[in-house]
C-alpha cells in the first residue's frame, strides 16, 4: 500500500519543532511522563489498523515526521488528524537494526489549522537508543 503524502514540507517541520520545543512546558510535580524522550527527526511511515479484528491489512498509510522517541511510545507530526485509540505499527530502523513497533495513538492535538502533533504509545517498551542516530562531529 503506497504511503499518504505529507503536506509538511522540510522547512515548515523544522520551525514547527521550533516552536514545539520552545512551548514544551514538562508537567509539574513529575508529569504523567513515564519515559524520558529523545530527539528523533527522520521521515517514517505509520500504518493504521481497524480498531478491531485482524491487524494483517492496513486501513492505510501515512508519511509522517517524527519529533520524539522514548522506550514507551513515539511523537510525529501528520496533515491528519487521527483518534486516539486507533492500532498503528511503525518500523524503526537505524543502518542495519530494524525493530516493528506495534501500538495505538495515545493523544493527538492540533498544533495549527492544518498541522497535528501526535502520541504513539508502544505496546512493548523498546530500547530507544538503538535508534537515535549518534550526531555527527566535524
């Protein structure tokens, strides 16, 4: 099934992160947050199931641009908005580890008229490190 295009271009994302990251307030008294996250920036492809039934065939699939990565979930950003609940798989890769993370959307808000910033949650905790490429020195 060939991917849904994205709407968000390169330099639209990279001030939208921007931004994110100037508003990002963590909650008092220690959050909700379980996992501590790391920048994760790369293009990747989400794909949706039924809420119920058989999770072999994917309702479809979105282009989506990561924010965020902790061993409990995933952060992105989409043109769609999505229900939280919904079943969605993401493969993660880094050279030559790969690793398909199942789960389902935890939250989704807007972050402007035509922009959502979204919450995978995982169902099986990963190593988030083994993904999060080391950055370069020159």
């Amino acid at each position: 099934m060939p991917a849904a295009t994205s709407a968000i271009e390169d330099q639209l994302f990279a001030r939208l992160f921007d931004q994110l990251d100037r508003n990002q307030r963590e909650p008092r008294g220690g959050g909700r947050r379980s996992n501590n996250r790391l920048r994760y920036r790369y293009r990747h492809v989400i794909q949706l199931f039924a809420n119920v039934g058989d999770d072999t065939q994917p309702l479809r699939s979105l282009a989506v641009i990561t924010r965020d990565i902790s061993s409990g979930g995933i952060g992105f950003l989409h043109d769609s908005e999505l229900e939280p609940g919904s079943r969605c798989v993401v493969e993660l890769v880094n050279g030559d580890r790969h690793a398909t993370a199942r789960g389902h959307v935890r939250y989704c808000n807007p972050v402007n008229s035509a922009i959502y910033q979204i919450g995978m949650h995982f169902e099986t905790p990963i190593d988030p490190l083994l993904f999060v490429r080391a950055p370069d020195h020159n």
